[in-house]
C-alpha cells in the first residue's frame, strides 16, 4: 500500500495517524504549527490553558479508545454536580440552581424533540417563552452559538440532556489536555508515524490517500471547494488567574445572554502556580460583536462568582475563537447533511464540521476513525477500525 498522507497534527490528525499506523500503514503526518495539538493544545506553564473550556465525556466514543491504548494518563477528581460550588446568573442574579421549568424541558425523552423545528419555538411551546430562552443560554454554554434558539430542537435538546446528566461523566486530564495529545503523539512515533511540524501544505500530495484533517475553512482553501462550509458558533474566549481567595464559586454559568466562567484549578492544581486560581471563561458572540463585548460578559459574570478579581489577577488573556467550536445543525439537518468525509480521488475529511454523529471533539475522533477505515477498506490492506454505525 502507498503511504497515507495525514495533514493536521490535532486531535483527529494524530488519531488518524494513530489508527491507520496500528493497521500497519505507512503513515506521513504534517503540521503547520511548531506543535501537535490543534486546538487541543496546552499551553506551556506557568499557566496551563487550552483554547478554551475543554474536557472529555467518558460516556463518548474516543473514550474507551484512549483507554485501551492508555493514552488518558491520571484524571483530576470531579465533584458530583449537586455537591459542587455551582451557581446561574438567572435575571441578573447568582442563583444555587436553575429554574425548575427548564430543568422539566430538559427531561423530556429525545423523541419529543423535532428535527425540523428550532428549539425556541419548540420550547416555548411546552413551558413558556421566558423559559425558552432560558434554556437557549443554558445551551449556548456547551454549544458555544450565540443563538442555540434557532438550531434544530433535536440538536439542541440532545446536547442539553448529555450535559446535565447525573453523576456527570466530563473528565478532566491532570495536566490539560495536552498531555493526552503528548501520549497520543508518542503512541504515534512508535508505531512508526513520520511527523513534521512547521509543515504548512499548500497542494494536495500526487501520491497515495490523504486524510485531510484540518478546520473546515483551511480545508476548502486547499481542496479548492467551496462546499466545504457548514455551521459554528463564534465565541470569546477569556482567561484570568486569580490569587486564591475563600468564597468562590466553581463555575457561573449564565442563564440571561449565554456562556460561562469555571475555576478550573479546583480539580487540577497544576495548572496554575502555587496560591492562585485558573478561571476560564467562553461567552458566544453574534457576527456583529466584538471579543470586547464578549470579555464584559464574562467580566459580568466574574463579579458575581469571584468578588474583587480584578484586584486580584496575575494573568489576563482573551481572544476570539471563530468556526472552530463545532458544528451546530439548523432545523431540518442533521450530521449527515454535513460535509462527506470521502471527497473522491483519494482524499478524505476529517474534524469537527464533517459528517460523522457526536458531541464536540466526538465527532473529530469519529470522523478520523471513518475516513481511516474507508482507506484501508478500499486498499484491501489490513483489519479496519471499528466503525461507528451511520
């Protein structure tokens, strides 16, 4: 078999490699960046933040994956939610729990959900206006989408039941998410993968499959097709460390515009030097916003959960995170009606736009697994993966 040409070293690029390398392929990755890691990389200490909130769901996909390769490494402890520092900012003010009116929506069988109706509508339907939008902000928390209202209610209302489930099941690598993406790399180098880095790739490779494992805009610049696009939310992104102090909160989620702040070095204490507190926080921008008008919301919420933090703070960091959230699929869609991971001549998709099932980096894993499989099925070369059922 020809070598399979995997572009991108995030975490679809190095599960792909990964995958197709334990199939025995021959395996060539390239990464633009200085480092692995995509948007699952860490940074570097003393403040180790990632581009935004990130963790995993032991009840999704790549899980057992990782697992079985013993790529998770130890885990932070997670506290039970209902035992938890958690607070909502619900009509300006901080609240212990949510309404119960949105927690009755959340609990009604997936099957209630309609694929071809927006979730506001829908929503206000069985509990009200008010409430409607409540939830559309609780959901715009784990979509990172300004207006989770307008998407298919199916897909909003599926996103909400995963996220609130008890016990949760979001875990959290000691250490960021970067020392998951270090295992995989090293798991990578010993089955033989090449991976080169400050290795931007202008055109396609003459020779032999390619998995393209890029973001969906950098995709359709090297694939040259405009019919790479598909739904995402735009978000601001906010980091701030903290001196510690007695009486915060964990996590402030908002209930009134949307997003959230969380105090991550409540479960990981090495993300942060000694006597202080991470918090992270993303709030959804509209196209019309600015990473200002972002960063005052969640100031907002900081005032609230963390009182006198600005006295307090020894790091300030803020930005912007634009079509790299996901996708997010309006009324009448599904994942199927996204972006195919087989392109023709050879070369395949992989990300988190693409058309693979799961929640947030789930679809990466999957989609890297699918477009994996494809090529080794149509090589007639080796066991495949196990693949997801469509």
């Amino acid at each position: 078999m020809q070598r399979i040409t995997v572009i991108g070293g995030g975490f679809a690029g190095l599960t792909a490699a990964i995958s197709a390398a334990e199939a025995g392929a021959k395996v060539t990755l390239y990464e633009a960046h200085d480092s692995l890691g995509g948007r699952a990389r860490t940074a570097e200490g003393p403040y180790l933040t990632n581009e935004g909130p990130h963790a995993f769901y032991s009840e999704g996909p790549h899980w057992a994956w990782l697992k079985q390769r013993d790529l998770i490494g130890p885990l932070a402890p997670v506290p039970a939610f209902e035992a938890s520092r958690g607070r909502f900012r619900h009509r300006g003010v901080l609240r212990r729990n949510p309404p119960v009116a949105l927690l009755k929506l959340i609990r009604h069988s997936p099957e209630q959900a309609p694929l071809d109706r927006d979730f506001h509508s829908w929503a206000a339907g069985l509990v009200g206006e008010d409430t409607a939008r409540t939830a559309a902000h609780f959901a715009a928390a784990t979509l990172y989408h300004h207006d989770p209202g307008s998407l298919s209610a199916a897909f909003v209302h599926a996103r909400l039941r995963r996220w609130v489930r008890l016990p949760s099941d979001a875990r959290y690598p000691l250490g960021g998410w970067g020392s998951v993406i270090d295992r995989m790399a090293g798991r990578a180098w010993n089955l033989g993968v090449r991976m080169e880095t400050m290795a931007r790739i202008e055109t396609l490779p003459s020779k032999g499959p390619v998995i393209v494992a890029t973001s969906l805009t950098s995709a359709r610049a090297l694939l040259g097709d405009p019919s790479l696009v598909w739904h995402s939310g735009r978000t601001a992104l906010l980091d701030v460390a903290v001196r510690s102090r007695r009486g915060d909160v964990d996590v402030v989620t908002d209930l009134d515009s949307g997003g959230a702040v969380e105090r991550f070095t409540v479960r990981d204490r090495s993300l942060a030097p000694e006597g202080e507190q991470l918090i992270q926080g993303h709030t959804p921008i509209a196209p019309w916003e600015s990473a200002a008008d972002g960063a005052a919301r969640a100031e907002g919420l900081l005032d609230l959960g963390f009182p006198g933090w600005r006295e307090r703070t020894t790091l300030r960091r803020q930005g912007i995170s634009d079509g790299r959230t996901g996708a997010v699929d309006p009324p009448g869609t599904t994942w199927r009606d996204r972006p195919g991971i087989d392109r023709g001549d050879g070369v395949y998709l992989a990300g988190d736009q693409v058309a693979a099932p799961g929640m947030l980096s789930e679809v990466s894993f999957n989609s890297a697994v699918e477009a994996v499989a494809r090529v080794l099925t149509e090589g007639r070369f080796g066991p495949v993966p196990e693949r997801w059922s469509a």
